[in-house]
C-alpha cells in the first residue's frame, strides 16, 4: 500500500510541525525525521492525535500494544522499535528502496492538539474585556450563543474557525458565507478563548480584533472573552467619565471606561470565580457601589464593594473562645490581616468566602498570633507550622505508589514554583495523594521522598532540565473545552 508523506499540524498556534532530513531526533515528539528514518510516535493518552494516526496507518491498537504486531504495516518495512502501556514507536528506515516513493507528496488531515511544541491552552485569567478595531466580530446572540465574524475574504472556498474549545480542530466548524464575509455561532461557556481563522488552509489572526497573545511560532492567536457579569452604574447620566477600578485590574484608574446605554454606565466583562473589590470613579471621585451592599475595608479606613462569584469555603477554627478577634488571611486576599473578620460561634470562629478554582494557603490570625489550621493535615512548607493548604475546583490528584515507610512526601513543580519541599501528600494505603487544581497545559513536578527528589515512576513523559536530572511532565486539558458540545 503506497503512502504520502504525513505532516502533523500541532495547532495552538495553527502552524505546521514538518519533520526534515537530517534533524536530530528529539524528545516526544509525533514525527521525527533522524537521519533520513521516520520515526513515528503513538501516544493512547493525545486520543484525537492517536485515533487519527492509527486510522491513517490502518494500525488495529489491540495487535499493537497486546501483541506486539503491525499487521500489513510491517510488509511496507515498518518496524516496531518500543511499545510501553500508553505508549508506542515505530519506524520505517530510509534503506527501504520504496522508501522515497512514499515521500511524494503531503496529505492533510483533521488533526487536534496534542504535542508539546505549541502554547494550545490560554492560562486562566480572573477578568476580560473585549476589544475591537471597529465594529465587534465577536457578539452575544440572544440564544446565549457567541457569533464569530470573519469580514472579507469573499473569494475564499472555504473557511474554518479553530481554537482551544474544540482542541484546535482543523476541519469540525466550517463557517457559514454571509455578504460581508464568514460566520459561525458556538455555545460557550463564560471565559477565555484563543482561536483563529483557517481561510483555504491559511492561518489567519482575527483582523477586527485588538486582543491577542503570541502562538509560539513567531505570530499570534486571537483573544475572546466569553462575558458573565455586567457591572452597572446608575443615577450618574450627566456624568462625562466613568471607570471602573478593582482588584481585577490592579486598580488601574482609566483602563476600563464604561459605556453609557439608556442612562445606565456599564461594563460588561468575564470574571472568574471568586471574590473580589471594586469602585468606580466618576469624574475624578471614587465610589462605592450604590446598588451592592456588599462591602470591605480595605486596611486604609475605607471600604471597597465586594463582588463574589462562584462557591462558598466554609473556614472553621474550633476552640479559641476566649479570643477577642480572628482574622483570616491567605494569599487570596495579599495576607491582609485587617478585612476577613470570622464570626464567633458556640465552639470557635466560623468565615464563608468564595473562590474560583485553584491552589490556596491560608493562616488564622488569633489576637495578632498567626497559626495554621491545626484541622487541616495539608500545608505547604516542610513543618506543622507552615502555610495550611487547600484547593477549590480540584481537576488532577498526584499519587506516588509504595514508600510505605517515608517520613515525608511531597510534590513541587512549576505549578508552585518549584518551592521546596512543595505541597505534602498524605499517606493512603500504599499510595502518597495530593490533590490539587493545575491550570490548562503543561506542568513539571517532581516528588520528594524524605527530602530526596525522585521522577514519577508511573509517568513515561519527561523532558530534561538545566541539571540533566530530567522532570516529570503532565498536560491538562482546557478547562473551559470541556463545556462544548
């Protein structure tokens, strides 16, 4: 059975990744070229890159990885050179006198992201605003639905949109021809997306559009927010300038203007779960939100409106009844002693506050003392005194099997900064558990057993490091790709 040469598109950043002659053979990648060899690697954990490249090869999974078989795959001179659980490599060497009959010319197909090449996930954000050159080509439907615009390119064949809410598919969302250009209407969920266009196989940024982060191979995908809030200024219509000011943006005084409609100053936006202050400022005065009872001291003898999205953290310290005041404070609120008062009860002090998903460490300040929560087992530094340590919307669990008799375990990696000795795990069975909450992409880690560190023995995917003792890798999916359907 003759072959053309298969190109993988990785497509974060919608660009090729071409294997060429003579390129030294390189870590995990899908296809290598190593000295005029094709290397070809299956990896079951990229399903969408596995099934496609299984299906194109006419590979059947179970005579692979059970039985160590490449079918009709071996009569073209394809060899298998390793096969692992997930994992597989074969090969088809140059000495193949057909061999450059199959190199003839490329094939393109549907093809997700999967590789380690390209940034495919935007990192999670807590606010967003959208911003365009003219008019918007990004719009809310009044279904719920999003309207992608792409104006222009009339004489193209066909266009598709691509982006991180469908993995950076080339080819499932064809666009609609309208009389100024392109259209295509998504159910997404509030948030941050990527994307681009694909106009007769070109990549193309969205042109209308102001917002966009580098791709990794020297251009730019577009940015989109996906809104959930509104925030609304009422009583002020003779007002010449209104900004919105808040924690979400830093405090910045003139970076988000509001928009008069019907009286009315708003700015609708995206803001990730959790808690946060805001004020707005009207012509050069600040104020507090008239409409929001809700609010917070801001440790300078003023307050702040407060806005809280998302799902509530019951904190409990149990005993301390004789105290005067307990303070919580964590590195969600900068360790501000002052604002986040808890409540007395029968048995102690008592706080709900909301979160948006991640990894936090928090302490009690009792009459000034500050103390970790003496219920929490989990903290962050390598003594009982250390920060106390929890996570809001947990996606991934880190397990280490055995060492049944370590004294300490604990994971550290780029997701907490590589701190040292990381976040500790707790002993289940034969198994050490931490589980936390990783944002989109890739991640290194690394566990230290009694203060040694050691890689993931379960975990096959390694890149090497400035010590050349090699990190574990770990890629999380899109948080918000999950909710397209």
């Amino acid at each position: 059975m003759k072959r053309c040469y298969l190109y993988i598109i990785l497509l974060s950043a919608g660009m090729f990744f071409l294997p060429k002659p003579a390129q030294a053979q390189q870590k995990h990648e899908t296809i290598q070229m190593d000295n005029g060899d094709m290397i070809v690697r299956l990896d079951r954990r990229r399903q969408a890159e596995f099934e496609s490249l299984i299906a194109y090869f006419g590979i059947n999974e179970d005579s692979l990885f059970r039985h160590g078989s490449l079918g009709k795959l071996e009569e073209e001179g394809w060899r298998i050179i390793k096969v692992r659980k997930n994992v597989a490599v074969i090969g088809k060497y140059k000495e193949d006198k057909d061999f450059l009959d199959w190199l003839l010319e490329p094939i393109f197909f549907d093809q997700f992201y999967g590789g380690t090449t390209s940034p495919g996930f935007p990192v999670p954000v807590d606010f967003g605003v959208n911003s365009f050159v003219n008019a918007p080509t990004i719009a809310t439907l009044e279904d719920g639905s999003t309207l992608f615009t792409l104006r222009g390119y009339r004489d193209a064949q066909e266009v598709y949109l691509s982006g991180n809410f469908n993995s950076w598919s080339t080819q499932s969302m064809p666009m609609q021809r309208t009389s100024d250009g392109w259209e295509i209407a998504l159910p997404l969920v509030p948030g941050k997306y990527l994307y681009k266009f694909i106009a007769d196989g070109n990549w193309l940024e969205d042109p209308g559009n102001v917002l966009g982060e580098a791709d990794g191979q020297g251009g730019k995908n577009s940015i989109c927010f996906v809104y959930n809030h509104v925030f609304q200024l009422s009583g002020y219509a003779d007002a010449r300038h209104v900004y919105f000011a808040s924690s979400l943006n830093d405090w910045q005084q003139q970076s988000h203007p509001m928009q008069k409609k019907d009286g009315v100053w708003q700015l609708p936006a995206y803001v990730r779960p959790g808690t946060y202050t805001y004020k707005f400022i009207v012509d050069g005065m600040w104020l507090l939100d008239p409409e929001n009872p809700a609010e917070r001291p801001d440790g300078s003898g003023n307050f702040n409106s407060v806005l809280s999205i998302g799902d509530s953290v019951l904190f409990e310290l149990n005993g301390y009844t004789d105290a005067d005041t307990v303070m919580l404070a964590g590195n969600f609120n900068d360790w501000n002693s002052s604002d986040l008062g808890m409540q007395r009860t029968a048995n102690g002090w008592q706080l709900y506050y909301v979160f948006g998903p991640g990894n936090y460490e928090y302490k009690f300040v009792v009459d000034g003392n500050w103390i970790p929560d003496p219920d929490n087992p989990r903290h962050y530094t390598g003594d009982d005194n250390g920060n106390s340590l929890f996570a809001v919307g947990v996606n991934y669990a880190f397990v280490l099997k055995g060492y049944e008799n370590a004294t300490s375990v604990s994971v550290s990696g780029s997701f907490n900064n590589w701190s040292e000795p990381g976040y500790n795990m707790l002993q289940s069975g034969n198994e050490w558990v931490c589980p936390v909450y990783l944002a989109p992409g890739k991640h290194r880690y690394k566990f230290v057993v009694d203060d040694v560190w050691i890689l993931d023995p379960d975990n096959p995917l390694q890149e090497d490091n400035e010590y050349h003792t090699y990190n574990s890798v770990l890629w999380i999916e899109g948080e918000n790709a999950f909710f397209f359907r």
